[in-house]
C-alpha cells in the first residue's frame, strides 16, 4: 500500500498541478488512513469491514 506521506504537503503540488482539485490529496491521506489496517493482509478483507473503516469518522 502506498505511504500516507507522499499525500501531504509535498505531494499538493503535484495534485494541483496535475488539474486535480485544491486539497485532493487530503481526502486522499484520510482515505489510506482508514484503510491502513487492511495494508498487510493476506487476504482482502469482507467489505462490510472496509466499509465500517472508510465511514468512522475519528
């Protein structure tokens, strides 16, 4: 899974410059970081779970 890093700050440039919308890689970094317990699994998860993770709210 890709690193939530590469979606902060340094990578809003590049969104934007790709014609993305301002703070696209914000939903993006807070989409990876619901879903990170899912990263390492060997198998893919149910999607009942999946769908409990993206739609906790912190």
């Amino acid at each position: 899974m890709r690193s939530i890093a590469i979606l902060h700050p340094g990578g809003a440039g590049a969104a934007i410059g790709a014609g993305l919308r301002a703070g696209f890689h914000l939903a993006a970094a807070d989409v990876y970081r619901r879903l990170e317990e899912f990263g390492d699994a060997a198998e893919p998860p149910p999607v009942d779970e999946v769908k409990a993770a993206l739609l906790h709210r912190p």
